[in-house]
C-alpha cells in the first residue's frame, strides 16, 4: 500500500545585473543505486538558452553540466520527482560469514575488495592532505567499545547511535562542510557535519565509507505514536546528507546519524562520493557580482492506496457520516427501533508471540490488558459505574469457565457504585493489603444493614476430608497419620473421625451470608442452615467460594425453582428495592443462594473478594449492590465484586470483556443511531489503544491480518419487544436471501478461515439441500405471519435447525440467532440477530462502514421487503466469487443496490477492504500487457482427531493457498499465461481486455494436512507464452518466504515492517528462455478444461497428480 509523492525542488540566484555565468555541475539525479523507485523525473533550467549535458562521473552518479552562452540576472534550476514511497526495510540484507560479528581489533577486506574500495577507505584527514585523523576523533574512538563478538549489524547501530548522541543537530546555511574535530568540539553541525565525522570514523575502523548527499521525504503519521515521536506534524522534504558504509554481502548501507537510523525509503540519494567536496547539489560560478539565493522544497502526495492506518481522507469520512445520518432519519421515520452493538476484538501492542495472544484464551499479560482496559471504559463511560468479575463461558475440552469483567451503569444516570476507590482490581499488579478478618467485617456490615443477627454470617472452611485423601494417593511415606486410624467402620467412627478432622481445621477461608428474596417479593429473608457436619465446609477446589458451596447438603426439599423476568414484560423506572429487614427462615425450600466474602492471598497481603448470590430482578440487584458498597465504605475496605451478574434488563447498560484464543473480546452495548455508535467506538478505540491493544495483526512472512478475532454485529431493539426482526420476521428473511445471493457479504469482511468448516459458514455452505429446506422455512414463515401478527418464535422454530454449522452448532452460523427467541430460557430471548461473517476491521472508521452498510440494508427491507429466489452457485461459491476481481463487483452491485434503493452508499467506500482483504502481490509488464497478481481466499479443511500431548486435536490444513491473476491487455488467441508451467484457465469479464484465473498451490507441506505427501508448489513462477512464437515474452515470481532463504524469527513490529516484508517475496523476473513445447502447453490446457474442478481455477495440486 504505497504512497506516491510529488517533489518540487527549486533553487533561484537573483544577481544584481547582467553577469556571465560559468559552466555548473548540477547533481540533482536520484542515484543509480537508489532503493526508491522513481517514475518521473524532470530538471528545468531559466532562462531556456542554455545547453544541458548528461553525464556520469566516476563513481556513478549522474551530473547535469549546464552552459549558459549568454549573461542573465536570474538562474533558476527547478527539479521535479514522482518517487513510490514503497517501504523499504533497512536492515533487508545479508552479511558474508567472516563478517557477521564485529571482532575487537575489527576486520579486513579481502585484498581485491580492498583494493576497489581504496578510495572510500583513505583516512579523513583534519588540517590538510595526508594529516589524518584529529586527535578528538582519536579520542572518541577510544571511548567507543562494545563487547567482542558484537553482531556486525548491532555494532553500527550502536555507531550511530553514539554519533547521533553526541553531535546536536542545526541548520547551518554556510557552504562547506566541518572538519570532524571540530564537529566534536563544538557538539553541533548540521546533517553534512555529522554525516562527515561517521565517514572519519568508519574508516579509522577499517570500514569503506562514503558522502552521499539527496532527498530526504518525511510524511506526517497517520496515528500519533504510543512510544516515542510520532514524526513530523506535516509532510517535509529537503536536502540531506548521510553515510554509507561497505558490508560484504550487504553492499552499500545507508546510516543517517542526524536521525540515529538507517537510511529507508524516505532517503532518496543524488550523489555519493568519497569526499563531500563532489556531492554538492549545484557547483559553479559567475563573474564577480552581488546575488540573492532563493530555494523551496515542497512535497505533495499523488496518490495514495487505502490503508489500514487512514482508510478514509477526512472529507470522505464526513460523507459517510452524513449518510449515516439520513439512514437513521429514515429507520426512525418508519419507526423500526433498531439497535447495533457489536463484539470487537483487540490484541497486544507489545506482545504477538506468546500462546496467550496467538492461540490460546486466556494469559496472565491478557488479564492485564483486559483489566486496565476495563478501568479506562469505566472512567470514560461510566464514573459510577459497577466492575463485576466472573465466569464467563464455558467452552468443552476446558476445566473451568473463562473469566468476565463486565462494566454495568444505569441508563437513568444515577450511580449504581458511587465510590470507585472502594473498588479494587485484583490484576493491576499492586500487592494487595487486606487482612483475613476483613471478609467477617464487611460481612457483618451487610447483615446488619439487613438487620439480620451476627449469627447469620457463617464461616466456611476448606475440607480436610481432601487433603486427607491427597495425602492417602501420595506414592511415598505413612499414607495418613498415625492418629487417623480409622479403626472399624462404624457410624460412630465416621462421626468421631470427621468431628476430629474438623477440629484440625480453624482458619476460615470465607465468610457466608444466606440470602434470597422472600416467597412475596416483599423483602430479603436469609435461612438458618443447619448442616450434619455443623459447619459449612467448602467443595474442593481453587474457585471462588461462592461456587464450591455446599448446597446439596442444606436441606432435603429441593429449592423452589428460580425464573428470570420476561424480556418482553421488564421495564419503566428502576424504582428503588423495599427497605424493610430480612427475616431469617428456615432452610426447607428456600433457595440456597448467599452472598460470600473471602480474603485471597496473591503474594503480599490480599484482596477482599464479595460474591453476590443470583438475583431475578434488577431491583434486587441494585440493592445488593448498594448494601455491599454500603458496608465496605464502613469496613474502610476496597473490595472486587464477583459471582452473579444482573438479569438482562434495558435499564442498565453494560459492556463485558471476555478472553478468546489470540484476542480480548469486548462486547459494546447497542446503540440506536449511527452517530452514537460512532461515538462508542471512537472512544473505545481510544482506550484500548491507551491500553497498549491493537486491532490488526502480522504474519512472519508480513500478511497483514485483524486481530484474527470477530467483529460481530449484532441486531435488535431497546427492549426485545422492540426488536424490528420479532416484529417484522420477513426482515430476517430478506437479509438472509440477499446474503445468500451475494457471495461478497459473506467473504470480503470475513477472516482468512472461511468455508463449510469455518466458525461462521454461510447457509448454502453446509448440507447440499439446506437452500431446498430454507425455501420451505421461508414459505412457512409467510404463511405464520400473514396479517402482521406473528408470534416472536415462529423465527426460531422455522430456522433453528437451518442456520447451523454442518455439525448443528446454532452458534457457529453466519446468521445466529441463538438470542433472538430461544426456547432455552429468557435470556435466548433477547430479540437478537448475532451477524458473525464480520472478523475485525484494523480501523474504526471501516468498522462503522461495515456497521453503515448493515443498518442501510435493514432500512431497505424494513420499506420493500426482498421477494428474490435463492441462487445455487454450485462450484462458483468457492470458484469465481473467493478470486478478489469477482468479488469485488459483486460488492460493487451491492452498493449499486443500495444507491438505486435510497441510500446514497458510495462504492468507493468498500476499496479500503478490497485492499486489505486482498492484497496486491505485485505487477509486471511484457509486450504491453499487465500481468496482476492479488492475494485471494482459500477455504481451509479441519481436518480429522488426532492425538496429541495434550489430548485429541482437529488440525486446520492452512497449507494451501490461493492466489488470483488478471491479464490486462492481452490478446487470447496469441497469449496464454502459465503457472510453473501449467497454463491458468482464465474467465472473461465485462471489460473484453480484462481476463482473470485463480492458481491454488501447495505453499507449505506441513505433517499434519489433508495431503500431506504431496510437495509444495513455491516459488511460483508466472509466464507470458507467446503461441506464434513458441517463446515466453516475459515472467515474475512469487515466493510465500524471503527469497534469500533469510528466517524470520518474530512477526513484523507494525505494518511498516510488514509491507516490506511482502514486497521481498514479488520479482518482476524469471522466465524460460528459448523454445517452449508449445504442444505440452496445449495438452495440459485441453486437460484442465476437461477436469471437474470449479471453473478458471488451476489447482496444481490436481495438474501434478491427476490429471499426469
């Protein structure tokens, strides 16, 4: 994603008359060995009778030799560049094996190197020719040490560096350059002085050094940084002066001391040379006169690729929120009483390796970044605000649920916890410095805000009867202890052994409070447990306490059963809960629920942990609450709040952070209108960017991804009864048709895991007769809500066992709708649509175009309801419409759609996904016509059980990948385009000079895959094969790893890093010279025309084994 810019560099002298000008060398030129591509280069010259002359010089560079035949009163020397500021890694290189350290009295140049190198290897010299080095560079040479054996490449960072430290830049307009002494002494020169003092103390080390002066293109950073400057604040362009230094095997490598870096794509070079007296810009000279000199350097950008860091200019994005705005004005005007939330996911800053931000769920660096994420949503959204921790889900194969912190606030802006500092974050890092009685105090607080005796408040202990039995297991030693003869098995031995077992144990390790609400809802009442062992005694375990209780052991009568308030029936004003006192009771059928405190010790000191008991109002919720903050302002103790969360109400808003393989998900709350989501996003964005999370992800071999997690968008109503999905089921049926009709909704803003066994496939990518079932669904959905009055769960019964996964995982679907009117329970019933084919954009603003595009969809359907067949794409679903050319215009015919139904959305506005989603390899151009190659969308099996060490796994073959090839411009019947010798079976589109084909190839052979005999394919080599001449017109080549065989360790920092990383792997070179067999051409392409794959695409897994 390159950025293209346009310099303009003029220099003007104004002299006081007429005056002859002598003959000027002008060394304007980028360098032949300048890394930045250059695509226009212009050098104007006032007045115009002048005569230009084109050399080079000795080492290279390019001179422009003016002579001027006539006297003037002005010269203006104007120089323009189109430069590709296509990323550029500066360390990309490879050192020879005698040179990769840096050994301490240095090394030498082979004999013949040294000797093409003499020039760049004399010694600078101080007061005059053959005076060497100053005695202060002498000086600093001897200060400067690093440890022997020091890498090569550490070594002139760490040069650099030094020089960059000790030498404070300024901008010195007087000609001429510093000697390096008194560069030293003074502490300060500008880029040539210190540029010159490297090039002294290179050579003082052994190393060939050179001057080079040119253009130095500074662009202003998109996203100010988290660590260090951020850059410049506008785009900058002037004259600079570096350093070069000769590595063997690297070649020429630039090093910048002004800035302590190495020379990138920003450092375009005109002239390098041994002394900086033959890198001057301009040298000339004119008749003794008085002049005035004038210069200016201005950079512009010509064109710039959507990017993930600024997807949209400024002006666009205002576009786009002004239609936002008309979409809400046109939902609120037909009284749809839609919401949009969302499941954004967010990975490390600082971290992409470790398992808990690759694959697995949960890491002690994630609870981290999650917890200070949650505190920063707080402060910004929610001062007086609740944070809760508990249990999240529980996914199989996992011992225990994941964790949850949940953000709750009343919508009526009235606190729900008013003290924030009696709230304390058990993951923050801070010792904890609670004692163990606490747990009692605050407790004992509660009851007696309840009014409740301090009898009620229990202690918990752990059981001894497991250690016993831990210690019975043990392989070594007395399996138990001499006093715990259990003698004859009798019911007074077992009473007598247990009541001496108890006795051992005296420290509590909680405190509980029985709680529930009265059987008339008019008050709490707590229950006077009375258990057989005359204490309560913990389950086993390391969960909190207010889980291992046990509740099989209170009473013989099985508890009343507990039922959530309807979703449909719950609102107006959250009043506030029934002063009266509890009242204790008797255990019988009262619900065994408590509140729980206990201390847990983590290092020094400990936390106070409150675990609030279930609760089936909001009311409830709120009191228990208040009571809690209540007494821990009394107790003068912060505490954590866990156990049970509020039942779903709209009264209270919420957002919960939750861990996911690789990610933090973070689930927002719906907004009514496109402004207020916006808002959300921005501000959530903000803060977990303060929170050191990241929204994009990187690849070793520089693919640039998301986070790899969802960015589900979810669809619904203030309140379920309000949900325009249960009110209106055709609306579900029209978004679900034209899904199902457009390919490009379910892949463009999907991950890189995609197909039948993706964790969000489409309908029609499962059972070979869903589409024939669905079209019965659809038909019976009609026939139930005919005259307006359908009931909320024809929805879910109608398409409950459709919009599944191929193993029946109603969760696992593009469309779920396990919370729009489940017959689980009220909280399925929710009025929700979880839209889950959207993985996480890397930039807000694309997340609320993905968000615009829904609600403008919605708005559509909800006035003319979709009455469209469905389409069977057969072998085009994962054909034509998975190559990016394709796709991208059946986006295009959406967005068309949508402007040719009301909605003004621009099609420009999908390109920052076409970009990333499917990014452009490269381009190549032989005998006029272009050859594109773009990645494309490979689905990936999940493969069969396997065992593991840590038990049965299903590996995901991502060893297979696919990329797409657009010819442009040439004729069929005279060319044909191989791959690796295979011909690529292109299809015609709508443009008769446009012909697009798709190559899958076997990129990785890894021992787990679905063929994990077959080899790989790479590199990929794509040739133009001319059939009137037998021969090939021209190639490039593809490779899925740094063609220098160079192994990354790590993933790229950022996107920087990463582009140049993908740029290496592309070269527009490699072709088969001389004759081809032209008939071996042909008979493989009649082959692949004949085979049964999808059509224009070349698997050359198949080419190389079936079709032999």
């Amino acid at each position: 994603m390159s950025i293209k810019v346009a310099l303009e560099h003029r220099t003007s002298y104004t002299f006081d008359r007429l005056v002859r000008v002598y003959p000027h060398v002008v060394r304007l030129r980028p360098a032949p060995h300048s890394r930045t591509a250059i695509e226009a280069y212009s050098l104007r010259v006032e007045p115009n009778d002048h005569f230009v002359n084109w050399q080079q010089d000795a080492v290279g560079n390019f001179l422009a030799r003016l002579v001027f035949p006539n006297p003037m009163s002005r010269l203006t020397i104007t120089v323009g560049l189109i430069a590709d500021l296509k990323v550029i890694n500066p360390f990309d290189f490879f050192i020879e094996d005698w040179a990769e350290t840096w050994p301490a009295g240095g090394w030498t140049y082979p004999t013949a190197l040294a000797d093409d190198l003499k020039p760049y290897l004399r010694p600078v010299d101080e007061d005059g020719v053959g005076s060497g080095p100053g005695e202060l560079v002498r000086a600093w040479l001897q200060n400067f040490t690093v440890r022997d054996g020091t890498r090569t490449i550490d070594f002139l960072v760490a040069l650099n560096r030094a020089v960059n430290a000790d030498v404070a830049y300024s901008l010195r307009m007087e000609p001429g350059v510093q000697t390096p002494d008194f560069t030293l002494r003074n502490g300060v020169g500008s880029c040539r002085d210190s540029a010159w003092l490297l090039v002294s103390i290179l050579r003082q080390l052994g190393l060939a050094a050179r001057f080079v002066s040119g253009y130095l293109v500074q662009l202003a950073s998109d996203v100010e940084a988290l660590d260090g400057p951020s850059g410049p604040a506008a785009d900058f362009t002037d004259l600079h002066a570096w350093t070069e230094v000769y590595i063997p095997g690297a070649g020429w490598i630039g090093l910048d001391p002004t800035s302590g870096l190495f020379a990138g794509e920003g450092h375009i070079p005109l002239a390098a040379t041994p002394h900086p007296a033959t890198a001057a810009p301009i040298s000339g000279g004119t008749e003794p006169c008085e002049s005035i000199l004038e210069f200016s350097n201005t950079v512009t950008r010509v064109h710039e690729d959507p990017r993930v860091t600024l997807p949209y200019p400024d002006e666009a994005w205002r576009t786009i929120c002004d239609v936002g705005r008309r979409v809400d004005e046109r939902l609120a005007a037909a009284d749809v009483r839609l919401t949009v939330g969302g499941e954004p996911t967010f990975v490390s800053v600082d971290n992409q390796v470790d398992e808990e931000w690759t694959t697995a769920a949960d890491g002690p660096h994630k609870r981290q970044r999650a917890s200070d994420l949650a505190a920063r949503l707080k402060q910004a959204w929610a001062p007086q605000g609740l944070i809760q921790r508990g249990q999240g889900r529980w996914y199989p194969g996992e011992p225990l649920p994941r964790w949850q912190i949940a953000l709750y606030w009343r919508t009526d802006g009235r606190p729900l916890w008013a003290d924030a500092a009696l709230l304390a974050d058990p993951w923050d890092g801070s010792p904890g410095l609670v004692e163990a009685d606490a747990a009692c105090d605050v407790l004992s607080w509660v009851a007696d805000g309840f009014g409740l005796p301090p009898s009620q408040v229990r202690p918990a202990y752990e059981d001894p009867l497991a250690r016993l039995a831990a210690k019975v297991r043990k392989p070594h030693g007395d399996p138990v202890k001499a006093g715990d003869d259990l003698g004859s098995d009798t019911a007074e031995g077992r009473a007598e052994l247990l009541a001496r077992l108890d006795e051992s144990t005296t420290a509590p390790a909680a405190f509980v409070l029985p709680l529930h609400r009265r059987d008339d809802d008019l008050g709490w009442a707590s229950a006077n447990w009375r258990l057989r062992r005359g204490r309560i005694v913990l389950l086993e375990g390391d969960s909190p306490a207010g889980l291992r209780l046990p509740l099989d052991s209170i009473s013989w009568r099985p508890p009343r059963p507990r039922f959530d308030a309807d979703p449909l029936s719950v609102g107006g004003e959250l009043a506030a809960d029934a002063t009266s006192d509890a009242v204790v009771t008797e255990p019988g059928s009262a619900p065994p629920t408590a509140m729980v405190a206990e201390v847990r010790h983590s290092g020094h000191g400990g936390l106070l942990y409150v675990f609030l008991p279930p609760t089936e109002a909001l009311e409830h919720f709120v009191d228990l609450v208040a009571r809690v903050e209540a007494a821990a302002a009394k107790a003068d103790c912060p505490v954590v709040i866990e156990g049970y969360g509020p039942p779903p109400d709209p009264r209270l808003r919420s957002v919960t952070i939750t861990p996911d393989p690789g990610v933090i998900e973070v689930n927002v709350p719906p907004t009514a209108s496109f402004s207020e989501q916006t808002q959300l996003l921005e501000s959530l964005y903000e803060q977990a960017r303060l929170a050191r999370l990241s929204t994009e992800s990187f690849d070793v071999d520089g693919t640039h991804g998301g986070t790899g997690g969802g960015n589900h968008i979810t669809l619904g109503g203030v309140t379920p009864a309000d949900s325009p999905l249960l009110r209106r089921p055709d609306l579900l049926v029209s978004l679900l048709t034209y899904w199902q009709r457009h390919p490009s909704l379910s892949y463009l803003f999907a991950g890189r895991f995609v197909g039948t066994t993706s964790q969000a496939p489409r309908v029609d990518e499962g059972r070979s007769e869903a589409l024939y079932e669905l079209e019965i669904a659809f038909a019976e959905i009609a026939r139930l809500s005919a005259g307006g009055a359908a009931k909320p769960w024809v929805t879910d019964r109608a398409l409950r066992h459709l919009l599944t996964d191929i193993t029946g995982n109603t969760h696992r679907a593009e469309f779920c709708i396990d919370k729009l009117y489940s017959p689980d329970g009220p909280r399925g019933r929710l009025g929700l649509l979880e839209l889950r084919g959207f993985e996480m954009p890397p930039h807000l603003r694309m997340a609320m175009v993905q968000s615009l595009l829904v609600r403008s969809l919605v708005a559509w359907f909800w006035d003319e309801p979709l009455r469209a067949p469905l389409i069977r794409h057969g072998a085009n679903l994962h054909g034509r419409y998975l190559l990016p050319h394709f796709l991208i215009h059946d986006i295009a015919d959406v967005a068309a759609d949508l402007r040719a139904h009301g909605v003004p959305f621009e099609t420009s506005w999908l390109d920052p996904f076409t970009e990333f989603r499917f990014p452009r390899i490269g381009t190549a151009v032989f005998d006029g016509v272009e050859i594109e190659l773009r990645g494309a969308i490979e689905p990936w099996n999940t493969l069969g059980e396997e065992s593991t060490a840590t038990g049965t796994a299903r590996y995901v073959d991502s060893s297979v990948e696919r990329i797409q090839i657009r010819i442009i411009g040439a004729d069929r019947h005279r060319y044909v385009v191989t791959a690796n010798g295979y011909p690529v079976p292109l299809l015609a589109t709508d443009n008769p000079d446009i012909h697009v084909g798709g190559v899958r190839f076997k990129a990785w052979q890894p021992p787990s895959a679905l063929h994990p005999t077959i080899s790989t394919d790479v590199p990929l080599q794509f040739e133009l094969v001319d059939l009137t001449t037998g021969t090939s017109r021209g190639g490039c080549t593809y490779h899925v790893a740094h063609p220098g065989g160079r192994a990354y360790d790590e993933p790229p920092v950022n996107a920087v890093e990463a582009e140049s990383r993908r740029a290496r792997r592309f070269e527009a070179t490699g072709f088969t010279p001389g004759k081809l067999d032209l008939a071996a051409i042909r008979e493989r392409q009649a082959r692949n025309l004949t085979d049964i794959g999808a059509p224009g695409i070349l698997d050359l897994r198949r080419v190389r084994t079936v079709q032999q």
